[in-house]
C-alpha cells in the first residue's frame, strides 16, 4: 500500500482522505493486525489512488 501510494506521489494519509476510508483500519493493514481485508476497504483505497482493483492486485507484491 505505500508503494502504490509512493508511486503517484501520495502519502498514506493523502489515499485515506481521498478515499474516504478510516485510519485506523489502514493502520491495521499496513502493520499486519489486519490479515483479510474487506473488498470495499481495499475498493475504498484504490479509489484513493484513482486506480482499478486489477491494477492493486497486478503490483509486484502478488507476483
């Protein structure tokens, strides 16, 4: 999640803001507490970043 957020030249809290989504439920995500997030939470984020579920889920990382 912050390299996607790094790649289009936002912070974390910039994708929260525009995505409409809670703190503390990234915050969970990004430190791992969180293992299986909702669809919606993850549509929420990508929203933020103004890109597709498909383009999240083709990162490197699920490579």
């Amino acid at each position: 999640m912050k390299e996607l957020a790094a790649e289009r030249n936002m912070t974390i809290h910039q994708v929260i803001q525009k995505g409409g989504l809670n703190q503390a439920t990234i915050s969970e995500l990004i430190s791992g507490r969180t293992k299986y997030p909702k669809i919606s939470t993850i549509q929420k984020f990508c929203d933020g970043l103004d890109i597709g579920l498909n383009d999240f889920f083709n990162s490197n990382k699920f490579q």
